[in-house]
C-alpha cells in the first residue's frame, strides 16, 4: 500500500488521503483511498475509505465548477488569531463575531480564548472603517470560549455558545447560553433548556421569524458526528423538545453552522457532504443538499454564513492567505443561473443485409466546430457512448470514420438554445443534446436514395431546397475521398420513353454539374439517366407510386486502395 510521509501505521494510507484531500491533492488522495479499499484490513475503516474516494471524485468536479461568487477578506477585522462566526445586532447593525486576539492563552490550540467582540463599519455596504469593541463583560468570562452569537429580529434575546469550566457537575465542554434586553441592559446570561449534558452544543441561529433556534449537537440519536437540530421557541421563552433535522442533511460526518437567509434558505456547514475541503458551505435547495462550490468553498475549512442581506453576507475560513487561523470573509452571491451544453451521443453501425443496428465500442469521434476546426477527439465506451461539453451559441459537427465505412457525421447546436433565467430550476444547469452516428458499410453498386430533390416541371434546373440536399451529398463525398460514385435521375412511367430518358439524363448531369462547381473532381462523378427503365414500384397507379419511382440516387462504382 501507498503511503508517504514515512507513515508505517497498516491504516496510514487511509489517514493519509485524508490528509492529501485536505490539502487539495485530489488524484494522489484518491489512489490512497482506492489502495486501501484492497488492501486495507480494517474493514470500517475501508467501507469509509470507499466514500472518501467517491467524495473525491467528486470534489473535483465540484472545484471545477467555479460560480461568480465575490470573496473579499475583511481586513478591518481579521486579526492574527482566529476572528470566525459573525451575526448581526439588528437595532445598532454591529457585526459581532469571535475572536481569540485578547486574553490568556488556551492550551488546546496555543491561541487566546474566544471572546465575543463587535464592530459598527462605517460603510456598511463596503464593510469598511469602524473600529473593534469587545462586548460587555457578562458575555465574555475569563477562561472560557464565548462564540455563535445569534440575536432574536427584535434584538431582545440573544443565544450564543460558551464552554464550561468544569466546575458544573453534569456539564461537559460547550453549551448555549441566553440573555435577554431589559430594562435597558442584559441580563445574566444563563443556560437555555434544550443542552445536553453530555455532549456539545453550539452555533446558534435564530430564523428569520425569531419562532425557530437552530444548532449543532453531537447528542445520541442522530445520524453521526455532531447534527443539526431545530427547536420553536414558546411565548414564555422555553424551548420546545429539539428536533434533528433527518439524513437528507445529516450524515455520518459533521454538520454545523447552520444559516438561514432572508428568503428562509438554509444554508449550513458539513464534512459528511461531498466537498472541496474540511468543512465546506452547502445549501438546502428545493429540499436537496448542494455544495456552494469555489470560491466560496476552498481546500480548508469554509463555515458560519450569515447573511446581513438576501444575497451579500460573512463567513469565516481557514483557506491559505488569510492573516490568521480562521478569518472573516464577505460575500456576495452571484444569482445568475449557469447553464453547461453537453451532447450525449451514440455510434451505431449498420447491417448492410438487415437493416438493423448495433452499438461501436472503441470508436474514435471527433468535434468540430466553426467549419473545420477540431476541438476534441474521444472513444465510444463498451455501449457506444460518448459525451462532449459544448459552448453555448455554437454549431458543432460531430464525426466517426472507419474503414470500408462511410463517415458518419452530424450536427449539434446550441445557438437558441438557452433557456431564460426564470426557466432554470438549479443554479448551475446541465443541458444535454442527442446526437446519433450511423455507420453504413460503403458497398459498390448499391443504389443509395438522396433524399427531397425535386425539380420543377419539365425542368431540370437545380432548386434551392435540392441544392441542401446535394451539398450533403459533396459533405460526403469530402469525407470519403477514395470512392467514385455514378449519380442516376429516375422518372416515373408517365410520358414517352424518349423524353423521360432525356429529361432524367438532363437532370442527373445538372446535379453533377452543381457538385463539381464545389469543389469535387469530374474524374470522381458521372451522370447517368435511367428515365423510367428502373421503377422501384412496377406498374404504379397511385401518386403516391409515381413519387417513388421518381428519384435521385448515387451509387459507388470504385473504391480507390
């Protein structure tokens, strides 16, 4: 098994693409994790390993798909300690956020203690000038991490996230904390009902209404890791029995963070959910869990979204560049919905004798666009499928060749083809366009039907809509340079023999005449008349007979080696 770094553990190679994950190395990660599914002898530990290669699969993807999110740090904050999880005071419109700049040092991470601290910016838009202010004392003790505030719409209440000291039996490490605006001043915060007193609870947030207080809880009976859970809040203040928020957002990993926007959005932060880093910012849409992808999420640790407007807002993070080990960012959120064109296509081949069709595995198809120019190759899989990503408002020939074969070609466009905004469902879309190439085995002296040319009567002058059709027919014979072919004009039964072998021999020379003046070699074509020597309906009495018999074809006389 791969492992780097000088790792010997048997489950280092694991451990190990977690840690090449976490710092963007996706392909290395992913060779460690798929080593470990074969030769791992922890069997949990390689089911895990499993999806941490799935996952990161898929995070590639993901960092592929760039939005038009703006990311800018807030230089008016961020400190060389960590300053993360900003909220709002709705009458006074301070960010307050956390921060460890001040204070004795905590063991745990050699930093400072979390304290709450507040800011008023002077451009509020810009979220420039201000200066920081700590906030008062009772929200801030000594030797404890304060952090996750969340403030009630009417300013009254607020929740926030405090560690114990320990000197509370029955309590354990971080638990929420209420105090509430009275009389002109904050009470004594004091511990809110819904903690458990086994484990953690944290990040608090009020919904948009004040009704509803989310959180984070690693408290038995939910779906792994710490959960998200929600609780209504009672007229007298208490909190209803919390209610974990169901597999469809928690997973085995861990949720946190939880934000909810303006229009009722949840949005919250996850290292179960297929992402680009540690902890990465998904989104609730339309009762389905999507990643915000880059920028806004990085290969660190992206967390604590708040929205100070439907669309604009701060998170923190942890990603390379930023002055300390979590800082605060702002964002605004770019709502115009993406769209990417893909053609999904098929290669066929087609019996000469039967007419019927079978997939071609391993067949070369090429894309061209803008006349001749080639833009990608790829080869069918075992079903005969292959897929192309497409520009918007372009025209594409799709084409497979193979000896003995005909060229197949078609087109595929995706000029009118974008959607309005209001008709997309995602914000980022994938359109995918049909496409099918036939191959036919090039046979010499079979008669081949060109299609939809007609002539005027008594005439035999090239019409435009005949025109479309025989400069498929040059496409054809540009694709497949080694053949010479006889193209024939075919009357119906009607009129005199003389005539309709000179009508058709006039019109079989004016197809040819038109395809030689686009390019093509005489020494490759002729013209020949069949008037109505050659019926595919004998004896036609109906029209619809006659039209049959009347018909172009051309057939193949040589193949040059």
């Amino acid at each position: 098994m791969a492992v780097g770094a000088g790792l010997k553990n048997a489950d280092a190679g694991f451990y190990y693409g977690l840690a090449l994950k976490a710092n963007g190395k996706y392909d290395e990660a992913i060779a460690q994790f798929d080593d470990y599914v074969k030769l791992g002898t922890n069997r949990a530990l390689a089911a895990r390993a499993e999806i941490e290669a799935k996952n990161t699969r898929l995070s590639k993807e993901l960092l592929a798909l760039k939005t038009r999110d703006e990311i800018q740090p807030l230089d008016q904050v961020n400190s060389e300690s960590a300053d993360f999880s900003a909220t709002m005071i709705p009458d006074t419109k301070e960010i307050v956020f956390a921060s460890g700049r001040d204070g004795k040092k905590y063991l745990g991470n050699g930093e400072g203690f979390n304290d709450l601290y507040a800011i008023r910016f002077e451009d509020a838009e810009k979220m420039t000038g201000g200066t920081v202010r700590k906030l008062e004392p009772i929200f801030n003790t000594e030797g404890m991490h304060e952090a996750s505030a969340t403030y009630s719409p009417d300013g009254k209440m607020v929740v926030f996230a405090r560690s114990n000291s320990g000197k509370k039996k029955g309590y354990l490490s971080v638990d929420l904390w209420a105090s509430y605006y009275r009389s002109g001043a904050w009470t004594e915060p004091a511990l809110i009902n819904i903690n458990d007193r086994t484990t953690d609870d944290f990040s608090p947030v009020f919904s948009p209404d004040g009704e509803t207080l989310y959180f984070a809880s690693g408290r038995k009976g939910g779906e792994g890791g710490t959960d998200l859970y929600k609780a209504t809040i009672a007229a007298n203040g208490r909190f209803a029995p919390a209610e974990n928020l169901g597999p469809e957002i928690n997973t085995p990993g861990n949720e946190s963070f939880p934000a909810i926007a303006p229009d009722g959005t949840l949005f919250f932060s996850s290292d179960g959910h297929p992402g680009i880093g540690k902890l990465d910012v998904f989104v609730v849409d339309k009762g389905k869990v999507r990643n915000l992808g880059a920028p806004f999420n990085s290969s660190g640790d992206d967390f604590a979204p708040y929205f100070t407007a439907q669309n604009v807002g701060v998170f923190s993070s942890n990603r390379a560049g930023g002055k300390g080990s979590d800082d605060l960012y702002r964002f605004r959120r770019n709502t115009t919905k993406l769209v990417n064109f893909f053609v999904d296509g098929t290669v066929l081949e087609r019996d000469a004798k039967t007419g019927t069709t079978k997939p071609v595995a391993s067949e070369n198809v090429e894309l061209f666009a803008n006349g001749n120019r080639k833009l990608l190759e790829v080869t069918t899989d075992a079903e005969g499928k292959f897929s192309f990503k497409l520009d918007s408002a372009t025209t594409y020939a799709l084409v497979a060749d193979r000896p003995g074969y005909f060229t197949a070609r078609t087109s595929v466009t995706t000029v009118g083809k974008m959607p309005a905004q209001d008709q997309l469902p995602e914000l980022v879309n994938d359109i995918r366009l049909p496409a099918t190439l036939t191959l036919n085995k090039i046979v010499k002296n079979v008669a081949i039907v060109v299609e939809n040319i007609f002539y005027d009567y008594n005439k035999a002058d090239i019409r435009p809509d005949a025109a479309i059709e025989l400069d498929k027919l040059v496409e054809t014979l540009n694709d497949n340079p080694k053949i010479t072919i006889e193209l024939s004009s075919h009357t119906d039964s009607r009129g005199k023999d003389a005539y309709n072998a000179s009508l058709s021999q006039r019109r079989a020379q004016s197809a040819v005449d038109y395809i030689i003046s686009k390019g093509i070699a005489k020494e490759r074509i002729t013209a020949k008349g069949y008037g109505e020597t050659q019926p595919v309906v004998r004896n036609a009495k109906t029209e619809e007979q006659h039209q049959r018999n009347r018909r172009t074809e051309f057939k193949v006389t040589r193949i040059a080696e």
